[in-house]
C-alpha cells in the first residue's frame, strides 16, 4: 500500500486540500506535518464548503484517521473554534479520528501580536504574512524556548513556562495589544483540558499504522517556493513545505514513502510579497473577474501569471516528485492562446533553473513558448478524451518538460470534477 506525500509545488493555494480529500478515498491516515493555521485548504463535500486551516482534510471522511504532526504549529484557540465549526455542521471529531502529537509547538497570542506588528514595521517590504503567528512560533522553537502541546495540557507546567517565558521576553511585548498573561493562562488551560484527550505520541501512532499495512497520506501545507530553505526568502513562510518536511514534521522515514505527488495550478498564483516571475495584471485581472483567486483564509486577492515551468523545473527535483496533479485547467478556457514560461532572462543570460536569491528573481524576465488554446468549458470533461486535444497538448507540454507523468487533473472544485490519468 502505498504512503503518499501531497506538497504544493508553487506558492500555495494550488489546490492540495481538494486533491487529498480526492485521495482521502482510497486511504486510511491523513497527517498534516508543517504548517500552521496560515493554511487554508478548500474541500467541497456533498456540496458544503469547507476550508480547513489547521485540521486535516481527512476528517471529512467518515472512518478515517488524521493525525496533526510534531512539526505543526498550533494556535488551540484558533483550532477549537475550527473543531467546534466542523462539528456544528455534523462532521465527527473525537479521539478515534483526530491525534495530535504532544510535541507540536503552541501558537501564543504574542505570536500573533509580534507577527503583525514587525509586518507593520517593515512597511513597504513587508512579507504579507498571515498575521497567525507562524513566524514567531517556529523562530521559539528553533530557538529552544518555545512551548508544546505536551505542556499546554500540564496546567502547572502551562503556568510556569508560560510566566517564565513572558519574564524572558521583558519589553517586547511592549505596545503589542495582548491580553492579560491571566487571561491567556485561563484560555490556553481550558484549551489544553479540551484538547488533551486528542494528545499523544503520533510518531508510535503512525509507525503502528505502517506496520498494519495503513496507508498514509500527507496532506503539505503552502507550497515549495514558501519553502524557509528553497523559496524566495525571505519572502517565504517558516517551515519545510517541501516533502522532506512532511518526515521530519511527523517522525515517518523517508523510507516509508513512496510517491510524491506535487500539485500544480496549470497557472501561477501567489499571495503576499515576494516575486513572481510571470505575474501579470491582465491576467489576474480576468481570473478575478471569473470570480477565482481570492485567498481562502485571509480573502487576499491572489497574484496571478502563466504556469511557470521554470519553478516547476526545481519543485519536480528539491521533491522528487513521482507524478503532477494539475489542478484548475479550466481557468484557462476561452483563451485564444496560452503562454508557458519555459526560462528566465536575467542580464542577458538564460536561465532554466530560478535563482537562489529574491533580489535576483526579480531581476528575472520570463521567456514564453505559446500554445494555441481552446474555447470549450472543460469543467464538465471527466476523462482525458472528454478535453480538447489543445488542453491535452498543454499537459504533455508540462509532462515533457518536467520529465514527470501527469497522474490527476482537475477541472472543477468538486470532487467529480477530477480525472484520474496514471495514479
Ligand atoms: P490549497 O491551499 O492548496 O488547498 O488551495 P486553496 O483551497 O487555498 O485554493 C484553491 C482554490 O481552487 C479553492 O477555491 C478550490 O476550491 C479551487 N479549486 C481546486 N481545484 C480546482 C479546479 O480544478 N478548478 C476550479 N475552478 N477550482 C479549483
Ligand atoms: P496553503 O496551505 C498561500 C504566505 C503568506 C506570506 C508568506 C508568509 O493554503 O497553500 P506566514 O503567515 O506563513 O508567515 O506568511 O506565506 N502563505 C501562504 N500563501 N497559501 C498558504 O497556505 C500560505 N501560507 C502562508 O501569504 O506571503
Ligand atoms: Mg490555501
């Protein structure tokens, strides 16, 4: 049986929430291993929408497990109310099918407060963070002075690291508007009394599923070039979002995996700071027009440009992606033609790789190839016949240049609107 991690091979939003609740089928665990509640991944199910943040999509699914990795960042409050939201519209949560490891880190109010104020300080060069929080957490963590689930849910241990680690933090807090340090240990102690019954060593957790012949599925949060190492720092977000993320954030070795399968826009997106190669008005013009990308947890507008298969070059490496799923075609319809960026220009020199550098990347011009496009609605195509032989084309374009098969595409954000080609 095989164990799948799901990244995102652009900037986010590429669509992974809907491609793992497709796959949430045919397996039995859903692990989300990095990120925070800055995710929001969108699902339609029996036509309700969901957008999740920080639970796994796999909880829509009645009879599966999801389990919420060490390498996840955690805001209890923010979680709960995401729980107590799933449940109001009827979607079980309980301790057979939700697991989250005592040694994820806790998202603070201070976290949040540091995030947006040193945003607000940057001014112009701001990164657009999310403002949850996620930056400050993975930086106390790193710097070994952050608190886990496993002290959220010891009331005294809660108390004295939490009032040690304010004492620690001196004026910083100074002019963030946070609530008392009572307040928060009063809040965070019933968060951690309504969580505890989830809390546990998934690592033992998912290493007794392996064992059982359980098939896992990582669900990645943002997307590879948000990555902390391989994006365009800095404006990136503050964990692995790459598939080696999704081993370290949950205790599953790398030889346990066996597909990575990276899910693609059939264009680019990007919200927040940061270059974008392909970026083009026009072109987000008209998909905003369509009434498509705005950003599902912040209601940001997105950043939109033509597929660059220059970032998609790297993403198929850094990941070693195993197969595409190529999500959102049918933003493409009623083009005439459709632009590829198939290299970079930058002072002169052609570049088939993105530079290391966010200074560079936006020194970067894109070298386009057309292709001709089509007029159909292909959100009603249900097999690869069923699309025009123009939107075939531009798949094996994609293929070819990432040398990587094609195993899903979709055209539609519900569940039927996905056409399984070699998975
Ligand atoms: P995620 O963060 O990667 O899970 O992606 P988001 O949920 O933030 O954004 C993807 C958006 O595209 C959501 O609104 C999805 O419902 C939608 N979506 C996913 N796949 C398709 C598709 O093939 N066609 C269309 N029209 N929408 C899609
Ligand atoms: P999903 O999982 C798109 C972006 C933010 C900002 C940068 C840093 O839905 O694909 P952070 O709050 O993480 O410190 O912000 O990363 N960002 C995302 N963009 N999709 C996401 O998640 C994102 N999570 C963070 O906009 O540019
Ligand atoms: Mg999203």
């Amino acid at each position: 049986m095989p164990n799948i991690i799901i990244v995102g091979t652009q900037w986010g939003d590429e669509g992974k929430g809907k491609i793992v609740d497709f796959l949430t089928e045919t397996t039995d665990v859903v692990v989300r291993a990095q990120g925070g509640a800055n995710a929001g991944h969108t699902v339609y199910n029996a036509g309700e929408k969901y957008v999740l943040h920080l639970m796994p999509s796999g909880i829509l699914w009645p009879g599966k497990e999801c389990v919420i990795g060490n390498g996840v960042v955690i805001d209890p409050l923010a979680f709960i109310k995401e729980i107590e939201g799933l449940e109001s519209k009827g979607v079980a949560v309980t301790p057979d099918n939700l697991r989250l490891s005592s040694a994820a880190h806790v998202v603070f109010p201070h976290h949040r407060g540091l995030d947006q104020a040193r945003e607000q300080r940057r001014g112009k060069s701001k990164i657009g963070t999310t403002g949850r929080g996620i930056g400050p957490a993975y930086g106390d963590k790193i710097d070994r002075c952050g608190l886990r689930v496993n002290d959220l849910i010891q009331p005294e241990r809660l108390e004295a690291k939490f009032r040690a680690r304010v004492e620690q933090m001196g004026s910083t807090f100074e002019g963030l508007d946070l609530p008392s340090i009572e307040e928060t240990l009063t809040a965070y102690t019933e968060a951690g009394k309504r969580l505890a019954p989830h809390v546990s060593n998934t690592v033992a957790f998912l290493h007794e599923a392996i064992r059982s012949g359980k098939q896992l599925l990582f669900e990645g949060a943002q997307g590879a070039y948000l990555d902390i190492d391989h994006g365009t720092y800095p404006f990136v977000t503050s964990s692995n979002t790459t598939a080696g993320g999704a081993c370290t954030g949950s205790g599953v070795s790398p030889t346990r995996v066996d597909e990575v399968i990276g899910v693609c826009k059939a264009y680019t997106t990007r919200v927040g700071s940061g270059p974008c190669v392909t970026e083009s008005e026009a072109f987000s013009s008209r998909l905003h027009e369509m009434g498509r990308e705005f950003g599902a947890t912040t209601g940001r507008k997105r950043r939109c440009g033509w597929l660059d298969m220059v970032m998609l070059r790297f993403t198929t490496m850094v990941n070693g992606l195993t197969k595409l799923a190529i999500t959102n075609l049918d933003g493409l319809d009623g083009l005439e033609t459709v632009q590829l960026c198939t290299a970079y220009e930058m002072d002169g020199e052609r570049l088939t790789l993105p530079p290391i550098d966010a200074e560079d990347w936006e020194r970067c011009t894109p070298v386009f190839e057309e292709m001709p496009g089509w007029s159909e609605d292909i959100s009603h195509a249900r097999s690869l016949e069923d699309l025009p032989s123009q939107a075939r084309a531009y798949l094996d374009r994609i293929s070819e240049i990432t040398e990587t098969p094609i195993g899903i595409v979709s055209v539609g954000p519900d569940r039927q609107q996905t056409m399984v080609c070699a998975v």
